[in-house]
C-alpha cells in the first residue's frame, strides 16, 4: 500500500524549466540530466514495486530531520520485520568501486559514494526511531535499476542490488509474510509526519525574469515551434497539441514556480506566454480557473 506517492520535486521542475528558457552552463546541464535521470529510475521501480503483495507500507521520497542534518530516502518499505531503506540509482554505463571511491570508467567521473551515503542515512534514520522510542529492524540497501549498468570491484557483503538481481529481490520480498498492525500504522504515519517540505539540498543556478526566453512551448518536446489552429496550440516540431486554455494554465503554474513573488496578473501572463492570443483570452482563462483580488487595472488572481 503506498502511503506517499513520488511526484517531481521542486528542483527537478524549475530546472527543467531553466533548461528550456535560458542557456545552462556545463555543470548546470549535468546537474539538470542527472536530476532528470534519476527521477525515471525512480518511478520505474515504483512501477515494479506494484506487484509487491501481503501487508507493507510504501512511503516514498522522504526527507527527514534529526538534530539539524538532514536525509533523504526514496523509499521507505514498511513490513512486519523490517524497515527497508532503499536508495535507487539510475546510473548507466560503466562505473568502478576503488576503496571509497565510485566512478564512472570511461570519462573518470568520481560520484558520491552511494553505499557511504545510505550507510549514513540508516544510522541518521536509526538515531530517528530511537528518539521516536520505537523499536524495529532496519535494513538499507542501494538499488542500481538501469539495465544498462555494469559495476566492477562490487563485494559480495556490499548492500547493493544490481540491475540483473532486482527482480530476484522484489519477489524474496514477496515471498516473505507480513501481517501489519496499529505500531507500524503509527509508525508510517509519523514518519510521513516528520517529511520536511522545503529541501535545503537543492542546487538550482540563480535566474532573473530578464534572462528567460517568454513564449508558449510545446509540452511534448519543449520546442517553441508552437502556432495557433483552431483553437487548439500545434508544435511544428513533433505535433503535439494542446488546448489553449490547458497550455495557458501549465505556464501559469510555470510563472509561479520560478517567481513565488509575482502576481499573477492577465498582464504578466500574457507577457510571459507571448504566443498568438488576444489578451482578453488570458482574462477569460484566468477569472475562470482563479480568484481576482481586486476590481481594477491592479487586480490580481489567487
């Protein structure tokens, strides 16, 4: 039973937004991928964790705090025995353990340890339980989910699950009985509790209104090759389509996400789409999906 869904984080849409309106630097546009990279390896073992059966709790992307360090889990798996943090990873290609060092073999790239990392999110995640005063096995392990991942120098006793074993794992998990009760009810339920909102680890570049490119683009491939037919919004590039009043809401949702601070007037999302449309179409939308504060040219929508 999944008790915390995974949605897109904050930082993986803003910066997929930057990535489409300005121009990242290098590190920027790896930082974007790897952001992106991560979250279909994600959701792709959310996917296979949906033939898991019995009684267990699923509490995903979680972050937590304990005398003021933060952690983060994706994913947490409540059973009748055990606690299982797993950690997964999306890498593709190549990659090497060398002592504490992990990278990637063909360009040299060394990684944060994933093994040190979630080692340190257990004990972090253990200290949590024994202030919560609650008693339970808890066991992390990393998952690599890409099938195109090769790992060299892995140890037998290293708690990691290679792309080739995930299956194998999921139904070990499977096979195992467990029956819940109201302890791991309350214990899920403060854990969701416990789920800090505003990430501290994010790392999205600094931006101003002035340097993003303001036009509708296609929600499909991202190209700005959009036109109007018909009332409905074309890409020239992949024919995607999408109505005008759906294209002009997600950019609004856009507006809002890189600049909390503006108001969302009829005029700044009509700038900030900058497509073919009169502005009393924007006005339309915007008193029909919102609440206009205000009864003038000032007036504003909540």
């Amino acid at each position: 039973m999944i008790l915390k869904s995974r949605t897109e984080s904050d930082e993986l849409l803003k910066m997929r937004s930057l990535n489409t309106r300005m121009e990242l630097t290098q590190e920027e546009k790896f930082h974007y991928f790897t952001l992106e990279k991560g979250y279909e390896g994600e959701v792709e073992f959310d996917r296979m964790t949906e033939g898991l059966q019995e009684e267990r709790y699923i509490i995903n992307d979680l972050l937590l705090k304990i005398k003021n360090s933060y952690f983060q889990l994706d994913t947490t798996l409540v059973s009748q025995e055990v606690i299982r943090l797993l950690d997964v990873k999306n890498f593709e290609g190549d990659f090497c353990f060398e002592k504490d060092r992990f990278y990637a073999v063909k360009s040299g790239r060394e990684y944060k340890n994933p093994i040190i990392q979630l080692s340190k999110c257990a004990s972090q995640f253990r200290q949590l339980l024994h202030d919560l005063k609650l008693h339970y096995l808890v066991e992390a392990t990393v998952i690599f989910i890409n099938p195109e991942f090769t790992l060299y120098n892995a140890q037998v006793d290293h708690p990691i699950i290679l792309p080739n074993q995930v299956n194998r794992f999921l139904k070990s998990i499977n096979d195992t009985s467990s029956k819940l009760n109201d302890g791991h009810k309350k214990l899920a339920q403060q854990l969701i509790s416990l789920h800090q909102t505003k990430n501290p680890f994010t790392q999205v570049p600094n931006y101003q209104y002035g340097q993003l490119k303001k036009e509708v683009y296609c929600k499909f491939c991202r190209s700005f090759l959009v036109t109007l037919h018909n009332h409905l919004l074309v890409c020239g590039k992949c024919g995607g389509h999408e109505t005008v009043e759906d294209a002009i809401l997600r950019n609004v949702r856009e507006f809002q996400l890189l600049f909390p601070e503006r108001k969302i007037t009829s005029t700044n999302i009509y700038e900030w789409c900058n497509v073919d449309l009169s502005k009393r179409t924007f006005c339309r939308v915007l008193k029909k999906n919102f609440t206009a504060v205000g009864k003038t040219s000032d007036s504003y929508y909540i």
